[in-house]
C-alpha cells in the first residue's frame, strides 16, 4: 500500500481530476473509483478525504448538492468553472513533477 | 442492497455515541458509512457484523479530530474572517456611535498635532542640510572674555581663511568668507528702472560660495556667477519683485546708487532652514561698494572680525587639530589682542549652527533656533498625543465589558479564544487607521496654520518624511494593539457562563484603578499645561506691560544711516520740532531694545580698562526718550564741553565704578590721548536691551548723528508726524525711500519667539483639554450607564438627586486634587526653567496653581455633572424594570 505522505500530497490532484471526469461524484465514491483503478493499492482515509473537499470547497472550486438516496443525505460534489480550470492545470503540472523525479530517482 | 430506515438510524446512533457532533459534516460521514456497510450486506453478511467490520476499518475514535480538521480547512479563510470582523466592528460602532465619534476625532487630533510637532522639528533638524557636502562644511567661532563677561560671536578675521588654507591645505578643501552688508549698519537700496527699493537681506561673499552652498540655479552659472567684481546672484523672489516677468539674467541693478552690478545668476527662494539667509550676493572683490572699505587689501589682514568664515574639512577626525591650529595663527599673528581680549577661535559645524548656537549681539546670519523651545514644542507635542491615546485606549477598554454578551455568545457557538483576540484586536487597529486616515485630511488644513505660527514652511512631503510616517503608522498600529489587547485577553478568557451571567463587576479591582491611573495621568497633563500657559502668557504681559525706564510708546525711529540726512540733521531736526505734532527729536546709534556694542574706558578709580556698553546720542536725548535724570544734568546747548567730552552713565555704571558721587568723575574712551572726560549726569536705570537682559552699565556720550534719529510724537497726531517726516525726508534725501519703525513695535518684535511659544502652548493646551473632556465624557457617561440600576435602587431607597450627584462625582474631584499634587511641582520645574532666560521675570504666585486646579476641577466637574445629572434625573421605573 502506498505510503499516506504520499496519498497526501497528491489526494488534491486524484480529486480534481476524478471529478473533472464525472459530471458529480459523492465521499464514498470517489473513495471505491480509486480504490478500483489502483487495484486496492491506494485507499483513500475519511481523515484525509473529507477535510480535502470542504478545503477545495472553501476555495471555490467545488459546488456540493445535497440529495435524499435511500432514506439517508448524500452530498454530491461537482467542480465549478474555476475548479475546472485548475483541475487541468493541477494534473498537468502533476505529469509535469513526475518526469522531473523520475529524472532524480532514475539517474 | 439498501439498509433500511431502522438500520440507519441504528447508525447514527451509535456514531452519536461515539463522540462526533450533528452537522453537515456528520450527515456526509453517516452516508459513507451507510455505503460501506451496504457493500458487505451485499455480499452477505449480516448488517451487526458488516458495520463492526466497517467501524473497526475506519476507526470512529479520530472523528472528533476529522471533524475539528473539516472546520478549520473550511473556516481558515481570512477574507472571510476579516469581513465578518469588519462586520462586527461597524455594527458595534453603529450601535454606540458616540463613542466611537468620541475614539475616532480624540485620536486623530492627537495625531495630527504630533504630526504637525513633529514636521517642525524634523524642520529644525533639517537646517541647513541641504546642501551635498553639508556633513563636511564647518565655519570659524570665537570668544573673548573681558572683565569677567565672556562673548561668544560667529564671525572673525577675514585672513583666517585664506591662512588655514595654507596650513592646512591637506585637510581643508574649500574655504568661503561671508560678510552681512549689515555690519555697516546700513540698509542698501536697488534699483531697476523705476523699482528702487531697502534691501536687508545682502550678503558679499567670496567666489568659491556656491561651491559650498550648492543653491539651485534657475538660470546663470553658479560655476563663475560670482566670478567678476561687479556681479551679483539673487533669489527669484527679488527677480520678480525688480524685473517682474522679464528674466533678470544679464541685466544690471544699481546698488546704493552707485555701483553698476550685473545679475549673474538667479537661484531658487531659499528654503526656510539654512541660516544662509540672502536674497543678494555680491563678490568680495567688489566689497569697496559698500562704502565701508576702500579696497580689498584687509581681506588679508586682521583688522576687523566681521567675517564668517565657512571651509570644508575632508577628515571630520582633523577638526580639532584645525581648531588647534587656528588658535597658533591668532596667537602668532595676534598675540595682544589674544591677551587683551582672552580670544579663543573654535571649529562649528554647520548642522550645529542653528540649534547649539548662542551667539551675542544678535550677530548670526539668521536668527538661531533655541534648543529648549524645541524640546518645550516636542513634549507638548507629545503630551497631547499621549492624552489622545489613553482616551482611545480607555474607552476602547471601558466599552469592552459592554460587549461580554457578544463575547459569551460567541464562545458557546464554539469560537475559539485566538479567534476573539483577533477580532480585539483588529477591531481597535481598524478604528485607529480610521484615525489616522481623518488626521491625514485635517493635516493639510492644520498645517498653514501652524506655519505662520511658526514662521517656517512646513509642508507634508512624503517622500521626504517617509520614515516619520511610517513611524506614526506604526505608532498608531501600537496604540491599537495595547487598546485591543485588553479586551482581547482578559476578557476572552473569561468562563462563557461567567461572562453571561454578568459576575463581572465593572469599576472594582486593578481593571478600574488603572482607568482612574489613566484619567489621572490626563488630567494632570491639562493641569501642566493649564499652568504653563497661564505662567507664559503672564510673563509675555509683563514684558509688555513693565516700565522700561523710558516710554517705548509715541516714538518713531527713522533710519538715517547711509543717507545725505546725517549731513543736515540739525535742519531736518529744526523743522521737525516746528511741527506741532513732533514733541522732541534726538540721534541715537541704537535702535533701542536690542543688544548693544561694548567700548573700552579709562575710568576713575580702576586701574584697568572697563568694556561698557555705549550710545552714541545728540542733544535732548533724555528728553526724547522720557528718562529720568538722577544726578547730574542732560547733555547741554550752553556747555560747549559737553559735545567733546561730556559722559551720563546709569546707575548701574555707578554702582560698577563704585561712585559714590559720579558726577564729574573722570571717564573717557581709552583710545583717547588726552584725557578730559567727565560724568556731566546720572540717569535712572532704564530696559536699553532686551528683558532676558539685566540692566548693564552703559554710558551715553556724544556722538554724531549718524544711525537713527528718534521722534517723540504728540499723542493722538501720528499721522500728521509721519506725514511731516516724509515731507523733510523728501527735501533733504530726494533719492532714497524714508525707513522707518515704530519703538514700542520693534521692541515687540524682540520677543517673537516667546510669543510664538505661548500661541503654541495655548493652541495645544486648549485641545489637550478638549481631548482630555471628550475621553472624560465618554467614560463617564458609560460609568453612569453601568450604575443606572444601580443609582435607580438608591433613587427608590429615597436618595436625593444631588446626593447621587456626589456619589458620582465625588472620586473624579479627589482625581483631579490627586493628579493636581503630581503635576503641580514638575510644572513648576519645567516653568521655572523657562522663565529662567529672562533676567525681568514675574514671580511665581500660588494663583497660577489655583487657577490651574480651578480651571481644570471645574472642567472635570462639569463634564461629569452633564453626564450624572441625567443618570441621577433618571426614572427608577424605567432603569429597574429591564432587571
């Protein structure tokens, strides 16, 4: 399982770009895609998950919308126009990191 | 599969338990959760187990801690918090709008007068500074210590210069001699086509001067401007006032209508601080115009010591071996005079001269500033901002416990304490820049005032004063952050149940003693400057008021020096007398109520020479001037001697001689080889200097006419007399305009200093006043405030409204006797100093203290009464009910 540092650092740039793909997604699905398409190797914790979306809702870059399923509230989160925007730029600059350490560590 | 109503509920439950709060939050975790255990149902476990399973994955007991990480990601926002700050900030001033009024002008009238205090003494620090090797400019002093008085004097030789160039040629850079065409005694006129006009301000000064002075040149070439004889440099202001809008380069003005000189150069109006004061500078070379000197021979000798002399010096450590030096060539090239007169030559820099000079005789080239006043303007300036300050803060901190509800509420809600500090805290900064932002819109109005009271321009340079800004801003900030830090951490660490419950009394305790401290420490500033206002205008009257031993009033004082009038005074004299509007006219070589020139004397009964104070008068001198003659007679038409060798002195010169009987004691000049002279009378002492001055002795002889000739003018005909004056001042000088000054207004003007300081003691003290009375207001009025159930139970007790009264009033009198008895003596100290530079002075009298405790203890009383007897008028049915 990779590291938590790791998932930290990067849990920014899986959200932006999951929702980026989705017309809206709730907590508990971005946690099972995730965990989906990294075959369990990357689990995202509630403790890091949730305060990652209220931060980027904070900034603007997330719209939420609260919906009854089932008897229970679940709140959709959706990427604005600006989150958009930085979504594209994040994942980008995220691809752009990565060449650079794989310069460093592969040397 | 999804869970049913029941089983979520069980959910919630139980995570209820387990310690996470309801919320939004808490909704979005119940959903994940939900997902989660449906996941397992799913697969066929049973719900009990499937959610254990989930619970022991995810770990319910860092919820808290989740919860607590959601809020602060959300909340840390600090536009937001800042708004809300703001928000709650206009709502409160809104809501106590006299309060804040009271906060905002006190302390932006502080502000703005310690800005204007401290403009002027950025002003006085900047003289002379101005020019680019200012650091290194340095000039020539000396003194000499003859019978015990020793005087200090600016000027010097005028072949010092030329001679410490020589010795000192490593050292010493360039070097310039300056002489005031006023050592002649004369007033020079200009002329320009029809413009003629008296000039004061003219200077001869040696090529190299703007080499030093590096004044900026409008037009002409400060490289040469002084380069030939017959050339002078004025300032644009003489520019207009001779040529008007034509430029003056090239063109010619006659000087004292005989000299032809070109203008070479026109440079920028002086700024008010250099004491290189001009408005024209002719070459040394051409100092033969002046009348005085035939040619520049004496430029190398050691004659006559009216010269400044101004050098360079490379390394500041080589001034006292300069200075050294300069005494070995007075004591090679001068040794009796050195001897005779104890001369000592010192090295001054030029940033000393305005502010560390005290100079005899008047004799700089612009009136010196006066270091004491300086620091008497700077504590008053800052006296008044202190007192603005602790109105703000003391109100800030009285208003606060106004605001322990807010407080409570807030922190039930879950604000965290750093939270309410900074909103204090802010808050008071905000309303402190709010301030500082009105302070900076009175400035500009504020500051013409204050530089015509101050007789400087002062302006609001901002990239100038820079750091002086950035002080008072900073200041301000500070005076926001004490303010606000009192609310901020005492009461925002108060228990939420204590605050709402109101346990906290207001008035008891270290909290309202300090207020009381604060209020104290006001008042007694008022009560000073009360006091020294009182102390400075009384003595200003005095100076106007007291006997001069001669009548100032009714006497005209006509220039006639470098006129043709000296050549028939006696006829202009004559014809003045047959007016009916002239009572009695005399010369005189002084204009009377200034600093006076020293001679030397033979006297009886001392073997050595006596250095006394002259003047030089005609006959009806006494007369004219309305003295009183002791012994003796005034100088008289019937004794022929009496022009030749016919001496008064006062009685202050018997007292020196030790006389007894001085009326025909010998005395005379000791220049003189045959001696004949004698006292002929005896005059009552009289002010002939001003009154920072004792009386001197000083001995009145004949002398041509030459300087002045006094006129005593019939009460009531002024106009006629001057009238009169101008008609035989056109008939015997047709070419020069008739001068002329008014004695009582000259000697007047001697004390201009004094008077600016009590104008500014008194602007100052009324608005340490008016700040004082406003913070006193507010307090008292949120005092009453707070008492209102208070006084509302004593009222239903059966009090009466005046004992109230009393009860309020009573601890702000005791504040006032108590601030009283602090202020009183240190008053007195810094007063008494002040009073100290005259040598006529009025003695301190326990009215002034009365007045000041009167003044202020009814101030206080009244603005506390205004405030109580509403409190005390108060309906107990309207106070009690809320309770």
């Amino acid at each position: 399982m990779t590291s938590k540092e790791l998932i930290k650092g990067t849990l920014r740039v899986i959200v932006l770009k999951l929702l980026s793909e989705h017309k809206q997604m709730y907590g508990y699905e971005i946690t099972q895609l995730v965990k989906e398409r990294t075959d369990s190797e990357i689990e995202l914790t509630f403790g890091a998950l949730y305060p990652t979306l209220h931060k980027l809702e904070a900034e603007g870059l997330l719209v939420t919308k609260t919906v009854v399923v089932d008897n229970r509230a679940r709140k959709y989160y959706s990427l604005t126009s600006a989150g958009n925007k930085t979504a594209t730029g994040e994942v980008q600059s995220y691809f752009d990191f990565v060449k650079a350490m794989n310069l460093v560590l592969k040397y | 599969m999804p869970l049913s109503r029941s089983e979520i509920d069980y959910i919630r439950y139980d995570l209820r338990t387990k310690g996470l709060a309801g919320g939004d939050l808490f909704e979005e975790l119940v959903d994940h959760v939900c997902c989660e255990v449906e996941l397992r149902v799913g697969e066929g476990i049973a719900f009990k187990k499937a959610y254990e399973a989930v619970i022991r994955n995810i770990d319910p007991a860092h919820w808290p801690d989740l919860q607590n990480k959601v809020l602060q990601s959300e909340n840390y926002n600090a536009a937001t918090m800042l708004r809300n700050i703001l928000k709650m900030m206009l709502r409160n001033m809104n809501k106590h709008r006299f309060h804040a009024t009271i906060n905002v002008v006190g302390l932006s009238l502080g502000l703005t007068c310690f800005m204007v205090i401290a403009l002027y003494l950025r002003h006085e620090q900047g003289y002379d500074k101005m020019f680019t090797q200012s650091a290194s400019i340095y000039r020539i002093t000396a003194s000499s210590t003859v019978g015990g008085t020793t005087n200090h004097i600016p000027t010097t030789f005028p072949a010092f210069g030329p001679e410490i160039k020589a010795r000192f040629n490593e050292d010493v850079g360039h070097y310039t001699r300056i002489i005031n065409y006023k050592y002649s005694r004369m007033v020079p006129t200009f002329r320009y086509n029809e413009n003629i006009f008296y000039e004061e301000k003219v200077i001869f000064a040696d090529s190299s001067f703007f080499d030093l002075f590096d004044f900026p040149f409008l037009t002409g070439n400060p490289e040469n401007a002084l380069g030939h004889p017959n050339a002078v440099v004025i300032t644009k202001k003489m520019e207009e006032k001779y040529f008007g809008s034509e430029s003056a380069l090239g063109k010619t003005l006659r000087f004292n209508n005989q000299t032809d000189l070109e203008v070479t150069g026109v440079v920028r109006d002086l700024p008010s601080n250099t004491h290189i004061q001009f408005d024209f500078v002719i070459p040394l070379s051409n100092i033969a115009s002046s009348g005085v000197f035939k040619d520049t021979k004496f430029l190398e000798e050691y004659n006559n010591d009216w010269f400044w002399t101004y050098f360079t010096v490379k390394d500041p450590l080589k001034v006292p071996i300069i200075e050294a030096g300069i005494n070995k060539i007075a004591t090679d090239k001068l040794p009796d005079f050195q001897k005779d007169f104890n001369a000592k030559f010192y090295v001054q820099a030029l940033h000393d001269v305005h502010l560390h000079s005290e100079f005899d005789y008047n004799t700089d080239l612009a009136q010196n500033g006066n270091i004491r006043n300086l620091y008497i303007f700077i504590s008053v300036g800052i006296l008044v901002l202190v007192i603005s300050a602790i109105n703000f803060i003391n109100l800030t901190m009285a208003t606060a416990s106004r605001r322990f509800k807010e407080i409570g509420i807030s922190k039930v809600l879950g604000a965290l304490k750093w939270h309410l500090r900074l909103q204090f805290i802010l808050e008071s900064v905000v309303v402190c820049m709010i301030a500082l932002c009105f302070a900076f819109l009175i400035l500009p109005l504020m500051l013409p005032l204050f530089s015509s009271l101050l007789d400087v321009s002062l302006s609001l340079d901002v990239r100038a004063n820079a750091s002086l800004l950035g002080g008072i801003f900073l200041f301000t900030i500070l005076v926001g952050i004490l303010s606000g830090a009192y609310p901020a951490f005492f009461i925002s660490s108060f228990e939420p149940q204590r605050v709402l419950k109101g346990v906290w009394k207001s008035g008891k305790g270290g909290n309202g003693d300090f207020r009381k401290l604060l209020v104290g420490a006001q008042i007694a500033i008022s009560i000073f400057l009360i006091i020294g206002t009182i102390v400075i205008a009384r003595q200003l009257r005095f100076i106007q008021d007291k006997s001069l031993g001669y009548d100032k009033d009714q006497i005209i004082m006509v220039t006639i020096r470098g006129t043709s009038v000296p050549g028939s005074y006696f006829a202009f004299k004559n014809n003045l007398l047959s007016e009916s509007s002239i009572v009695s006219v005399s010369s005189v070589s002084e204009p009377i109520g200034r600093e006076v020139q020293f001679m030397s004397f033979t006297v009886e009964g001392k073997e050595k020479t006596q250095f006394v104070k002259i003047l030089n008068v005609t006959h009806d001198f006494v007369k004219t001037m309305g003295l009183e003659i002791v012994q003796g007679r005034d100088f008289s038409r019937d004794h022929a001697t009496d022009s030749t060798s016919g001496f008064i002195i006062n009685e202050a010169a018997a007292r020196a001689f030790q006389w007894d009987e001085p009326v025909g004691k010998a005395l005379d000049h000791a220049g003189r080889p045959v001696k004949l002279g004698s006292v002929i009378g005896v005059v009552k002492d009289f002010n002939f200097e001003p009154l920072q001055k004792k009386i001197d002795p000083i001995i009145i002889w004949f002398g041509w006419p030459r300087w002045y000739a006094a006129v005593r003018v019939e009460k009531g005909k002024t106009a006629e007399a001057l009238a009169a004056i101008e008609r035989e001042w056109k008939r015997f000088e047709p070419e020069k305009p008739l001068s002329f000054h008014f004695l009582d207004q000259s000697i007047d003007q001697v004390y201009s200093s004094e008077r600016r300081l009590s104008k500014v003691f008194m602007i100052f003290s009324v608005l340490s006043i008016f700040t004082a009375v406003l913070g006193l207001y507010g307090l008292v009025s949120f005092i009453a405030e707070q008492r209102l159930a208070e006084i509302g139970i004593r009222k239903v007790l059966g009090a009466s409204v005046s004992s109230i009264l009393y009860l309020i009033s009573k601890e702000y009198v005791l504040l006032v006797v108590a601030a009283f008895l602090l202020a009183a003596p240190i008053t007195y100290l810094i007063v008494d100093q002040w009073l100290q530079n005259f040598a006529f002075r009025i003695a301190w009298s326990p009215l002034y203290f009365l007045s000041g405790l009167l003044i202020s203890g009814t101030i206080v009383v009244i603005t506390v009464a205004l405030k109580a007897v509403k409190a005390a008028r108060s309906n107990p049915v309207d106070t009690l009910k809320y309770e």
